[in-house]
C-alpha cells in the first residue's frame, strides 16, 4: 500500500494542478465562468420538482410525499450521472493524455486519481445543491444521510476499476470506447433510475441482481427518499467486483504500459 500511496502524495501537486486546469478550462470562454456547475443541476432539479411534484403530480408506491418521486429521481440520475462520468473519463484518460505520457515521466497511476478528484468536485456542487433542495423541503434523512459515503466510495471504486480496463482496451481496440457508450444507454433504462424496481413483473426481479448499479442507486433511494440505512448485503457483489475491476485495471496497465505509448 506505501509503494502505491508514495508516488501519489510525492506527485500531489500535479495532479492537484491537473485538476484545477482542467476545472478552469471547462468554463474558460464562458461569461458565466464556474457558475454554469450550478445553474445546470439547479435547473434540472426545479424541472424535476415542478413537472413530477406539482404538475404531473407523480407518485412512489408507499410512500407519501409530495416530492418523493422528485428525491427518487434525482437521487438516482446525480449518482448515475458521477458513474458516467468516471467511466467515461476513465476510459479515454490515457487517449487524451498522449502527449504526457509519451514526453513527461511520472507515475501514471495520477491519471485515475485526477479522474476520480474532478468528477467528485463536479459531483459534490450538484450534490450539496440537492440537499440545500432537501433541507428546504422538509425531505433531509439526517444522520442516515451519512450511509451515503460508504455507497460512494464502493461506486467510486466500481466506476474507476471498469473505466480503468476500458481505458486500456481502448487504446488498442477503439471500437471499446464508441460500444460501451451504446452499452451505457441500455444500461441506464436496465436501472431502477426513473421507475421503482418493485412495478417490474417478478420473473424480470432475479435478474436485477445481476445489475451491479441497481443495487448502488437503489443505496441512495433508500437514504434519500425512504430515510432508511442500506441493505448492506446487496452492496457486497457490487463491492468485491469493484475490487477486482481495480486490481484487473492496474494489473492490465502494468502489462502494457509500454506497448500503450507506442499505440498512442
């Protein structure tokens, strides 16, 4: 664990300096600067609230709030969206930094963390605006609220261990990076994101055991909407596949670390 953390801390300042880049340069021709990481999520949850909430009027099944369907929804597009992110950012992280690794020497296990630190501070100003929502609503879980970091550090895990194994395949098979975006399409309506999992027919259940996000976005439903702790144990498959995700990425990037220079 040293030998891994060592390189990192030693080459802290680069990878803080590569997320403060890439944060400013996201808004860098833009009137409104930063601020468009706060109108974009603001905007998506009052549209959430005032359709679903107050003119659909929708509602979850056992559970009465005006705003549930509102919570539910947001609680699982937010978390999806940070999956996405990471996955997506993971799996052209080593395209799109070439001319690093192919000029500058360094650690190349920075290239993750920078993923992992800018989807977090992208993600942690949509979250902290969804409970500013939840607080003025009446809708804040409480202490529950903190069962929500364990389910996030194993997402973080799962999306940066897959996002690391396409990474590599995507450097030599580009083909990779263009199916699994068609693949992350069905894989969000195979989600219980914007409908409950239990209006699915009962032959159809058994097999969202098999969807490792079912059970990470479920996590969140139940805190953010039912205020309740976790199932843990339906967390554990997504957990050890996570585990082995990472150890499958870094194995596979040793191996080929030097025929993904000459690729790029």
């Amino acid at each position: 664990m040293r030998a891994f953390l060592q390189p990192i801390w030693a080459y802290r300042g680069f990878v803080l300096g590569s997320v403060k880049r890439e944060f400013q340069s996201k808004y860098r021709n833009s009137l409104l600067g930063a601020a468009w990481n706060i109108i974009n999520p603001l905007a998506m949850i009052v549209v959430y609230t005032v359709i679903f909430a107050q003119v659909m009027r929708a509602k979850l099944p056992g559970v009465d709030s005006t705003f549930a369907y509102s919570i539910y929804l947001c609680a699982g597009v937010l978390t999806w969206g940070l999956f996405v992110e990471m996955v997506g950012r993971g799996q052209t992280m080593f395209l799109d930094n070439a001319n690093l690794l192919k000029k500058i020497s360094f650690p190349r296990i920075t290239l993750p963390i920078v993923v992992v630190l800018n989807a977090l501070l992208n993600f942690g100003i949509v979250f902290g605006l969804f409970v500013v929502f939840l607080v003025i609503s009446g809708n804040f879980p409480g202490w529950v609220v903190l069962a929500a970091l364990p389910v996030l550090a194993v997402q973080i895990m799962f999306a940066i261990g897959l996002g690391m194994v396409l990474g590599v395949l995507n450097v030599f098979f580009r083909d990779v990076g263009q199916f699994f975006g068609i693949f992350l399409q069905f894989w969000f309506w195979l989600t219980p994101i914007v409908y409950p999992a239990n209006i699915l027919p009962e032959a159809i259940k058994p097999y969202m055991n098999l969807n490792p996000m079912a059970a990470v976005i479920g996590a969140y439903q139940n805190i953010f909407v039912s205020h309740q702790w976790p199932h843990w144990g339906t967390l554990w498959p997504t957990a050890i596949l996570a585990s082995l995700l990472c150890l499958l990425g870094l194995r596979l990037f040793k191996k080929n670390a030097g025929e993904m220079v000459d690729e790029l």
